[in-house]
C-alpha cells in the first residue's frame, strides 16, 4: 500500500456500450496512465483486472460495479471480492453506503481474510469513519454526491470530506470528479493520503464534450 502513499490513482473503466468497453483497451489505457506516473490503477472487474496485470505492474485496486437501485454499487458481495483477489488484485474498493445490498461493515472483515487490503468507498463523514473503525485500510470519498439524498451531483469534488476524514485521523483517498492539476493539489494540502483520477484522464467522449461546451459552435 505505501507505493500509493502520496500519488495519482487512475481509473481505467469504460461502461458498456462505450466505444472503450474492451479488456484490451482497458489494459492500454492502464499501461498509458502508468507511463504517464501513475501510482496505481483502479480497474472494475475480474476480467479487466487480468488484462492490466499483464500489461503493468503498479498497485491494482480492484472493484466490481453491480447495478443496484438508481447507480453501480462497489463490489457488494465476497464472491466479486474473491475473484478480483484470484484475478491479481492488490486491495478491494467496496460500497459502504446505505444503498448497498451487501453485508456493508462485514464484509471489511471477510475480504481481510483473503489477505487483501480494502479501500471504503463512502458517500459521507459519518460513513467514512465507520469504515474506518471497521477495518477499512483506506477510506475514499469515492460516492459523495452520487448517493439518492445528495442528488444532483455536484461539479466539484468534495475536499470539504476529504480534509474532515483525515483531520480525523482517517486514511482517506480523494475519487469523485477531480479534473485538474489545482484539484489535485487541493485534496493533498486538505489531507489526501492518495488522488483517483478517471474520466479526465480515460474517457475521451467527457474530455472531448467539456472542451468542445467551450466552442462558438457549442450549444450551451
């Protein structure tokens, strides 16, 4: 976990029906990002996980996204754990929201058996300490603004819940809609322990549609 400690985390995902949406592709962008400096990657699914080992070597966090409701939750049962681990994850993300169908706090505990960290993913400060005090190695605020009672997302990223976990004492992982170089230095001076980055560096449809919004030829 210390190769984390105090770098960039990229997020290689494509949903389906993305034009990305390929293992092998997924796999490129990882390497890319890792050329590119990156500390570690975050890569949903078993398949995924396997064609980025073959290709890097950096930490991998791995996840598994189970519709659920109106969103993806995180990784909501120890069989998803189970085959990240086998497919050569290095640390699990979970959904510890209220909004999970899974056990929640418990599964902390049974994925720590299979001899693997696991990343808290929470939606608020009360959420995050309860992580926190349940095990998690390390909490990210990877759901604030995407759970039903925080709806519409904001643009922003939420240091605000990044510099209240880790004043606390908390390990916290910045995730959730950081775009540039200034929000990344800002969740550091809040507290930051590492930075997720995803979109603004792997999708470009959103890096193409937020430059393009920029144009005389936009609609806006």
């Amino acid at each position: 976990m210390n190769e984390l400690r105090g770098g960039l985390i990229v997020s290689c995902q494509a949903p389906a029906g993305h034009p990305l949406r390929d293992s092998e592709v997924i796999a490129r962008l990882a390497e890319s990002a890792v050329l590119g400096g990156a500390a570690g990657l975050r890569v949903n699914s078993a398949e995924d996980v396997i064609a980025v080992r073959r290709r890097t070597s950096v930490p991998v966090i791995g996840l598994h996204k189970v519709r659920h409701g109106h969103r993806d939750v995180i990784t909501p049962t120890l069989d998803l754990a189970a085959g990240l681990a086998e497919a050569g994850a290095n640390m699990i993300a979970v959904d510890l929201t209220p909004e999970t169908p899974g056990p929640g706090l418990k599964l902390i505990e049974q994925i720590h058996t299979l001899g693997l960290p696991v990343m808290g993913d929470v939606s608020s400060l009360d959420e995050g300490l309860d992580a926190w005090e349940a095990g998690a190695d390390v909490v990210g605020t990877t759901l604030s603004g995407y759970t039903a009672r925080q709806l519409p997302t904001p643009h922003d990223p939420d240091l605000h819940l990044v510099g209240a976990l880790a004043s606390r004492g908390v390990r916290v992982i910045a995730e959730g809609r950081y775009r540039t170089e200034h929000q990344v230095r800002q969740a550091f001076a809040a507290g930051a322990w590492a930075v997720v980055v995803g979109g603004a560096i792997t999708d470009p449809i959103a890096i193409t549609r937020r430059l393009a919004a920029a144009t005389p030829a936009s609609p806006r």
